[in-house]
C-alpha cells in the first residue's frame, strides 16, 4: 500500500495462505519488490517454490532487485525456483537464511546475488539444504556479491557445490558452527581458516572461481571426494590446504593460485608433497607447483595439465626425464626466462603449454616432440 513509503522500516510477511472471494489460495510465488526504496525485512511463506524476475518494460527485473535498504531475508527450504537477479544490488543485505532444499528438476538462473551485501552480509547455510545450484551466489567481476561470513549448520546436509556457485563472490569468513553454548549460543570454527563442513562430496567446476578471500588457509573435510578444475582459481591470498584421504584433486584445482607454499597430505594415501611440489607417485605425475617449488621431484615423468600454472617464482627449468607436458603447464608464468629439455625425454608439449610467458627467450626442445601444438609458445618472446 502507499502507507508504506513513509514507514523507513517497513516489515513484510507474506502469509502461507490468503482468502479471496471464499476461496483459499496457497502463495507458491513471489514477485514484484523490485526498487522498493524502504523495504527492510521480507518474510517468505515456507509454502512459496518460486521468485521469478518481474517482467517490465524492455526486459525483467528481479523480485528484489535495487532495494536499497533490505537487511533480512529468509529463503524457505519449498524455494525450486529463483529467477535472475532476485537479490541484485541490494547493498545492505545483512542476514540470508538459506533454507532452499534444492530438489533434483530446481532452477536457479544466473546471478542471484549480484552485487548484493556491503561486506557485512551473514549467509547461514541451514541443514535442510542438500545442493548448492549452479550459478547460485554468483556474480560478475564488476558487481561483486559480498560476504561477510558463510555459515554452514552444524547438522549439515549439503553434499555438493554447484558449478560456479559463488563465482566473483567476496567472502571474508567460512564457517561450521560446531556447537552450542550452555546459553544456546552458536560455537564456530576458527575464523581464520576457510572451513568446508562434514557432508560436502564435490565441489565442482569455478564453484569459488574468482573469489576474492582474505584468509590464507582453506581446510576441507574428510567426505570431500572430488575437487574440480578451477574450483578455487585465482586465490591469491591461499598459502596452505589439506587434502583428506580418499579426495582427487582434478588438475587445474588451484591454478592461479600462486602463493600456495604448502599442502598437507598427511591424510592422504594418493599425493605426496615433496620439493614444494604435490605429486602422485604411483602415477609419476606432478599435480602443482607451489611457491615453495625446489625442482620437480626425482621419478615424475608427467607434468599435469595447469600444474605450474601463473608459479611467479618460476625463473628456468630443466625438464630432464618428464616425458609429457600437459595442457596451460606454464600458462602465465611471468618471470620464466628460459626452458631445457635435457635428454630429449620430452615427447609431447600440450596446447598452450607456455602461453603468455612473456620472458621466456630461451627454449631447448627435445628432439623427440614431434608436433609443437597450437599457442604452444603464443605470448612468450
């Protein structure tokens, strides 16, 4: 109603069920609040599956869109169906309960949050969530969603972390809350480790990609089987992680993250972590090369894909006795000069195995590579 515009804290709960000429109706969906300038908390009604955008002149517009002062918002576990930007550019966003069970046929489209919160937006995870959807809490490079804590249930259920489901999203803090209190008072983990809950199996492809974190030490638990390609791109800050036993690490994990320098593997019966470099021995492979790189470890003929990938410390190397380069193995290394292929043991360069070196000026190729793939060298000197 009009009375609104002049309440600067107006509270909204939308009931489950409403009365409409004798008839009872059940809210399933929720639309329209986009640009309503004193909107403070929304209530949604545990019987709503859907906010779909709001179409408008020229294009939609989500539910929520451009609410300049919505703090709290609760999104029930019955939600299947979130549209486009329901939650774009509302910056003062502080409390998100994210209820939504995610069932299998759920759709959620791209950029939820986009350039939501001001770095004080809290995001609890609650037990009843069992996916984290693709796209889910991502953003844009431009119009960066920003978290201040993620806070997962302590009876967590969520096993999986969709493709790009917190892209370009900031988050200062990961947390599991632990326990309580004798004042019923929530125990967290150490806020200074960026913890994934027990229960969480994959985490898929750019699931943090671009994530701008503060923290240096990501802790994974022990259910987590498999870690994807550019899950965690571009982690700058990321120093330390474990790998539990039982977890593969897909090639290209952590590539750009260069300031990695150590990775426990005391849990693990696969990797080992020698010479600054995670290898696994029973395949001759070297998985990454952290910052603490010493030269790549006696035995390991196979250089995975991304495997030194944007290593700034990285000045030369020998390749003496690694018979396959993989995919991007040397993308973006600025400050390696110069390649050797002692002993002609390389066989095969893989694409873009040195693209956009751009101080590489001296290379020594083996005699036994027979083909120099596409943008093999593209960006170097």
């Amino acid at each position: 109603t009009d009375s609104w515009a002049d309440d600067p804290n107006v509270f909204v709960r939308i009931p489950n069920t409403f009365l409409v000429g004798g008839t009872n109706y059940t809210t399933t969906s929720l639309t329209g609040f986009h640009d309503f300038d004193t909107l403070r908390w929304m209530d949604i009604p545990d019987s709503l599956t859907a906010i779909p955008p709001t179409s408008v002149t020229g294009g939609q517009r989500g539910a929520f869109e451009n609410c300049p002062i919505l703090e709290q918002v609760n999104i029930s576990k019955g939600v299947k169906d979130l549209g486009a930007h329901t939650f774009a550019n509302c910056p003062k966003l502080t409390n998100i309960l994210y209820d939504a069970k995610k069932a299998d046929g759920s759709n959620w489209d791209d950029l939820v949050f986009t350039g939501a919160g001001n770095g004080k937006l809290r995001l609890t995870i609650s037990e009843n969530v069992e996916e984290l959807p693709t796209y889910g809490i991502a953003s844009t490079s431009s119009s960066r969603a920003k978290i201040d804590k993620l806070i997962w249930s302590n009876n967590n259920n969520c096993h999986s972390i969709g493709n790009s489901c917190f892209t370009y999203t900031d988050i200062n803090k990961s947390q599991v809350i632990t326990g309580y209190d004798e004042n019923d008072d929530p125990i967290y983990s150490d806020e200074n480790v960026f913890t994934l809950p027990e229960g969480i199996r994959t985490i898929s492809d750019y699931a943090f990609a671009g994530s701008s974190c503060p923290l240096s030490k990501i802790h994974f638990p022990s259910t987590v089987t498999s870690i994807s390609p550019n899950a965690f791109e571009k982690w700058t800050n990321l120093t330390e992680f474990n790998i539990p036993h039982g977890t593969l690490l897909e090639p290209g994990a952590f590539t750009g993250c260069s300031n990695i320098s150590n990775i426990d593997t005391s849990e693990s019966t696969r990797y080992d972590f020698q010479s600054g470099c995670l290898t696994i021995p029973e395949d001759d492979t070297l998985v990454l090369a952290t910052k603490s790189y010493e030269g790549i470890p006696s035995g390991i003929t196979i250089l995975a894909n991304n495997s030194f990938d944007a290593l700034s410390s990285l000045t030369s190397i020998d390749l003496n006795g690694v018979t396959t380069v993989g995919q991007q193995t040397f993308r973006d290394c600025p400050n390696l000069i110069s390649v050797a292929m002692t002993n002609n043991t390389v066989q095969s360069l893989g694409n873009q195995a040195f693209y956009n070196c751009i101080n590489l000026s001296n290379v020594t190729l083996s005699t036994n590579i027979s083909e120099i793939p596409a943008y093999a060298f593209y960006g170097t000197k």
